[in-house]
C-alpha cells in the first residue's frame, strides 16, 4: 500500500511539473502510474490536496539533498552551536548541490513546479513558498554565523544573494560557457573548476568579515 501511495506521488509530482496543476487530470495521473481511480481519491482525497502533497514531498527532497542528510533541519540553536569549521561545510554542500542541478542541466521537479506556479496561482504559489520557508531560512542562519552579521539586515541579505547569486550566474552562463569551448556537455572535471572557483569567491566574500566587523 506504502508503495502504490509512492508511485501515486512520483507520477503526478512528474505530471505536475511537466504540465501544471491545471495542465494534469487526474485521468493523466491514473493512467501513467497505472493504478484505479479509487487509490487517488483514497490516499489524497482530490487533486488539489495531491498538489499540496507533491510540493511538500518536493520541498522536503530538495531540502534533504541539499543539506545531504535524512535528519531534521537544524534550528537557529544548533546551528549557533555548530564549529566555524561545520558551518563552513554545510555552506558548501548546498552551493555544490546546487550548481551541480544547474550545471549538468538537471532541471528539478520543484524549479519547474515553481516556475509553473508563478504564472497559474497566487494562493498555490503562497503554499509552495510556506513549504520552503524552514530551507530558504538555513542560509541566512549560516551566514549570520560565519559573518556575524545581524539576522534580517539588509547586509546580511545582500552577502547571501552575493554568494547564491553564482549559482544563477553558472546555471544561465552554461550554454555560453559550452559554446566558447567548442563542446556539448560540460565535463565533470570543468564542473569542479567551477565549483571551487564558487567557492574560492564564497570565502573571500566570508574572509571580509570577523566577529560582525568588516574588514577595512
């Protein structure tokens, strides 16, 4: 039953960011994940609350991978109780996972959910957001600690956009960077060159920092 219910969820979180909510019936459901009608309505009820599931499954796994654990997301107190060192780590784990999606083209169920859900619903897209409020927080708690720069100051918000801001940059500079070299494909070995340059940026941004006092 844990299984059907699963399969249930992978096929309409594939329907859902292929075609939208509005775009995927409950018929395109049924038939691609070959099952009855009756599991739909028996393990989620309707269409809408399937839709509310996938995004929490999608945020949930987007969450786990780019944390790279299947624990809890830390609060503010662990994460204040973290090393110098552990913070650093965790930081570069998400900016690694992320560019690597973007480098290797990997376009995820939940950035295309996302995209979707800009142009169909304001209250859908609200729900998304409230999915990933406890993901998009961890950042900026990261970087409170390592820059010691206060919560919710617009300079703290401006060094997180700074550092992520890359993985925007790579990700839309990919086929630019693909036609200068004459290739199809960026190669796992350019994909680290372009990790650590990430992340030689990242720590110099951070190195500017000490105890919440730029470096003059």
């Amino acid at each position: 039953m844990k299984d059907t219910r699963q399969k249930i969820l992978r096929t309409a979180t594939r329907l859902f960011a292929q075609k939208g909510f509005s775009g995927t019936s409950v018929r395109d459901i049924v038939h691609a994940a070959r099952v009855n009608v009756s599991a739909i309505h028996y393990y989620f009820g309707d269409k809408r609350k399937l839709y509310k599931e996938t995004l929490q499954f999608l945020a949930e796994e987007h969450r786990r991978q780019s944390w790279g654990t299947k624990k809890p997301l830390p609060t503010a107190g662990d994460i204040a109780a973290y090393s110098h060192e552990q913070a650093l780590q965790l930081l570069r784990h998400m900016l690694d996972y992320l560019l690597e999606c973007g480098l290797s083209n990997h376009n995820l169920p939940l950035e295309r959910i996302f995209t979707r859900v800009e142009l169909e619903s304001a209250p859908m897209r609200k729900m998304l957001l409230s999915y990933l409020a406890p993901y998009q927080e961890l950042p900026y708690q990261l970087l409170e600690k390592l820059t010691g720069l206060p919560a919710k100051s617009p300079e703290l918000m401006v060094v997180a956009h700074s550092i992520f801001g890359q993985v925007m940059l790579s990700e839309c500079h990919r086929l630019g960077i693909l036609y200068r070299l004459g290739v199809k494909h960026i190669s796992p070995q350019l994909r680290e060159q372009i990790k650590d340059i990430v992340w030689r940026h990242t720590e110099a941004i951070l190195s500017s920092y000490q105890k919440g006092i730029k470096k003059k």
